[in-house]
C-alpha cells in the first residue's frame, strides 16, 4: 500500500470516478474534506470538478467558514456554492435532520449542474467510529457493515475515494503542504455520540485500521445475503405499481432473506430513500407467516400460500400531492395530461364510478391507483380502463427491483 495517502485516493478516484466527466465534491472546510478537494484537484485534469458548502447555519461562525470554502476554492479555480439549510422548527434527532438536509441539497444541487457523482470525505476512522457506535446499539449485519464506496441515494451517486485513508495521515499530509483547514469546534463536543465514541478510540488507544478491516468483513457477510436474496427474487411479478413475490419460495427462506426481501419490496413500491424500520419490518414478517394482511411503511401486504402481494397502500396514496405534470406520489410518470386536469388517487369513495371489478385489480390496489380529475370530477382511471391522450406509466421496472435487493 502506498505511504502516500494522495496516491491511494488517486488510486480509488480512477477505480470509482475514472469515467466521469463533471463530479460534484462536498466541502465542510474541515480537514477530511479540504484533503479531499485539494487532491481530487490534483487528479481531474479536464474534468468539470464543482464545490459546494451546506450551511447548517447551527454555530454563529458557520456562514464565515462556508465563504472561506469558496475562496479556497476559487484558488484552486474550483466553481463554489454555498447551500443553506433552514431547520423551520423541526425536533427531534438533530445530526440525523442535518444529515438528510445535507444530502437533499447536495443531491438537488448536483442534479441542477449536470453532475455524475458528489464526492465525500469519509476515512477510515469514519468507518471505526461507526462500527463502535452500531455496536452500542445492537445493530445488525448491515448496520455493522462498511460504509460503500459507492453509493446510490435520493437521486444521486455518491462516492468515497478515503476509506482506505486514515485521519491523521490527512493532517500530516496538509500539514506538510501547508494547507490550512477549519476545525469544527463541535467535533470535541461530547454531547454528540459520534465523539463520544471517537474519544473511546483514542483512549483505548484502539487500531482504526483494526476496526475498519472488521467493518469490511461484515460488508462481505452482508453482500452475500444480498445475493442470495436476489436469487430468490428471480420469480417475483411486476405489474400495474405491485410485486408479488412466490410464497412458497419466500416461506422457505431464512428470515434475514425474507427480511432482506420485504424490505426490497417496499422500497420499490413507494420509492422511499430509507429502509422501513426493523422492528416494523419483523412484525410484518409475522403477520405474513400467520397469513395475516398487513402494512408497512406505505405498501399493503397481502399474503396467500402461492404469493404475497405487495402495493400501495390507498390511504398512503391519497396523502400523496396532486400531480399536473412529471410525477405522481413517486410512482408514475405523468404524460401529456390535458390543461386543468391532476393527478390524484382515485380513493374508495369514487370506486363505484369505474369498473374496477372488470380490471383485474384488487379493490385496495384499484383505489390506490392514479385517476385523472378536473377539479373535484373523476374524468378517467387509465389503470382500470386506459384513457385516450393520457400517458401514465412507472417509474420503477424490474431491474430496479434487483437493484433494491442488492442495495445498502
């Protein structure tokens, strides 16, 4: 392994991003992340490198910090932006609000300018700091596993060229090229877990290495899994906005696999950027081996011997925003809609007005499905009886699916 940590995250830029044209990098201005800028500058060559800075806006000095970003930046002749992020009084977990703010923007952010991928400046001791801290919540494979290098998250593509790199080894490495970076006070502040947790690593003198190399064992444990949950989803039907999935195939499987798949399921159906909870996840794997209907998580399960069906839950649908163009409750993609009409759900109330009977769909399934309206009129249902000049299709297929098996 190279002593240099620049050549071995030149090393994982070529392996993950050497095919990209423009990519995006997150910069908080501290030392991880200033590193990363300073080295993935180093490596693009032609390439459409861009910045930017979420403001949390959570200490008096932030905004200041976010503007030294952007000059740091300007003089490596970097495009910045700087992405505010306002908490409107929400409560509740803190760092995980600002941790999904931040991904929203950057995500968000990334798409506007083009952007095949944002760049992160995770390490090793990131990875360490994690596993201690899933540990201390009796997590499972998965939350015990390595962070991916590459991810794919809310839209975007997210890559993670320093997990092989440790902390220090960055500081030594700006220290000796004199760079300057930013110190977060909050990063000493104990009532967050995550330094709580980096303090016992360092008091406990534990080897970051150790720990990461352990996490990486776990993502080899939880990437088999996740193979063998795609072989037996190969049988699974996709239809109209549902999944069935084979029941005796699925009755058979070892609960971490039905679980694996379930979870699968859910997220396709409603497009969710996170997995369902465990312990709801758990409680709808027992109401399947009782034979029992159940929801989770937006989606109707509807188990028999032979399959279990999986759709959209009506009363989820009906809470989903009307559409008057591109795409309703994150499920179907809406075309050439005539002027004045939405999307909504068709609901049980305006049941009696279709066939639905004659469409082959589940009363549930019927009522969750997309309808056209003018104002507070029901013009057309195009899943139970198509609709000239309406085009209504999903915007997950199959292989979406494979790909949701597979995720973490």
């Amino acid at each position: 392994m190279p002593a240099n940590p620049a050549d071995r995250i030149h090393a994982a830029l070529d392996r993950l991003a050497g095919d990209a044209p423009a990519l995006g990098l997150a910069v908080s201005g501290g030392g991880d992340s200033v590193a990363l800028m300073r080295i993935a500058r180093e490596w693009a060559g032609d390439r459409k490198l861009m910045v930017a800075t979420v403001d949390h806006g959570l200490r008096p000095d932030s905004a200041a910090e976010a503007a030294q970003v952007g000059d740091w930046s300007r003089d490596l002749d970097l495009p910045h932006e700087v992405l505010p992020w306002q908490r409107d009084g929400q409560t509740g977990n803190l760092m995980a609000q600002a941790r999904e703010a931040r991904m929203r923007l950057l995500s968000d952010w990334a798409r506007r300018h083009g952007l095949a991928a944002v760049l992160l400046g995770h390490t090793a001791d990131d990875q360490a700091e994690t596993l201690m801290m899933r540990l201390a919540r009796g997590s499972g494979v998965d939350g015990l596993s390595a962070m991916a290098e590459t991810r794919e998250a809310m839209g975007m593509r997210w890559l993670r060229p320093m997990l092989r790199v440790q902390r220090a080894e960055l500081r030594d490495w700006l220290r000796e090229h004199g760079i300057d970076w930013i110190d977060d006070p909050s990063n000493d502040n104990s009532n967050f877990d995550r330094v709580r947790f980096r303090q016992a690593i360092q008091s406990l003198q534990l080897d970051v290495s150790a720990l990461a190399r352990t996490a990486t064992h776990m993502q080899e444990a939880r990437d088999a899994l996740c193979h063998a949950a795609l072989s037996l989803s190969k049988d699974a039907v996709i239809a109209r906005g549902r999944l069935i999935l084979s029941g005796r195939s699925f009755g058979k499987a070892p609960q971490e696999i039905r679980r694996r798949l379930l979870v699968a399921a859910c997220r396709w159906v409603t497009g969710a950027d996170y997995p369902p909870r465990r312990n709801t996840v758990l409680h709808a794997l027992q109401a399947i081996e009782l034979g029992n209907r159940v929801t989770l998580d937006g989606t109707m399960i509807d188990p028999a011997a032979d399959r279990i069906r999986i759709a959209r839950e009506p009363a989820a649908a009906l809470r989903a925003p009307d559409a008057t163009a591109g795409i309703w409750d994150n499920r179907w993609n809406i075309n050439s809609l005539p002027d004045g009409h939405h999307i909504a759900a068709l609901g049980t109330d305006s049941l009696g007005q279709t066939s639905w009977r004659q469409s082959g769909l589940p009363r549930d399934e019927a009522a969750a499905s997309p309808a056209l309206w003018l104002g507070e009129q029901l013009v057309a249902a195009p899943l139970l009886r198509p609709h000239p000049g309406l085009r209504i299709s999903p915007t997950r297929d199959a292989a979406d699916f494979r790909r949701l098996v597979l995720a973490h």
